[in-house]
C-alpha cells in the first residue's frame, strides 16, 4: 500500500529559460512531446506576448512539478475570458494539490484582467482530468472537434 503524499509549500511563479528541460519533460507527459530547445523558442514568444501568460508550480526541492498556460481572449461572441492552453501536473507529484493551486493562480490572473470566464479543452480520454476540472467547479458545457491545417511556410523549424 502506499503511503500518503506529504503536502508541501508549492510556489506558484513565471517560467524562466533555465526551466526549458522540466517545462519540456512536462509537455511530453501532457502528450506534445517538445525538446528543451523548442521550449526556449516557444517560452520566448509567450513571455513577449502581453495577451498570454505562464506559471509554474516549484516545489521545495526547486523541481518544477507543473505549468498552466493561459491566453487572454477578445471576442466579438463574448465576453473576454481567459482559455487554458495547456495544464499539467508531473506524474509523480498527483494529489499534492498542486494542479488546485495552479488553476487558482490562473483564475486570479484572468479576473484581473476583468475575465468573465475562464474555458479550458481536454481530450475526450482524459476522465481524471475532467473529474478534477468539475470538482473544481468547472462544467462541461460543449463538446466539439478541432480542426487544424498545417500552413506549408511554416512547418517546424
């Protein structure tokens, strides 16, 4: 049997470039498999982008144990409101509370800016995922399918 996890104090800050290879080793488990140097590339753009913003979940050890993305939206249909991008919980680091303290940090962050709503997408397979968003007072109001075309001048570098 396993022994309970011990809580312990998560600080919730931005990602800086030295956290490429945690942020990139998260991705991978989330199912996007990303190199440490694409993370830098792609961190790059999201630090300048005054429209999105990243946190991170340290632990005491200083292991990055989680990151939550979020982009700030103006639509013509709604109200502005943030959209979760991404979220992710290490493995290892499930039932510490940090995917709760990740997804309050991204709340306060979209009420200040004067968010109606914050939406969030989660694979169909992903039932612990949607169990946790419900419990924390998330509901499933929609269920739709994603569309993409890859543009010919801009495949991966």
């Amino acid at each position: 049997m396993n022994a309970p996890k011990k809580r312990e104090e998560i600080r919730i800050r931005a990602p800086r470039t030295e956290d490429a290879a945690a942020l990139a080793r998260l991705s991978t488990q989330l199912g996007y498999p990303a190199m440490p140097e694409e993370v830098v590339r792609r961190l790059d753009g999201i630090l300048r982008d005054p429209m999105a913003v990243m946190f991170v979940a340290e632990r005491e050890s200083g292991c990055i144990a989680g990151f939550i993305h979020l982009l700030h939206q103006h639509l013509v249909e709604c109200d502005p409101r943030a959209e979760v991008a991404g979220l992710v919980v290490d493995d290892d680091c499930r039932g510490l509370g940090i995917g709760r303290a990740l997804m309050a940090r991204a709340e306060e962050w979209a009420a200040e800016r004067g968010c109606r709503f914050v939406n969030l997408r989660s694979r169909v397979s992903r039932a612990a995922a949607h169990a946790f968003y419900e419990g924390f007072g998330y509901e499933h109001y929609k269920t739709q399918k994603a569309f993409r075309k890859e543009l010919p001048s801009n495949k991966a570098k």
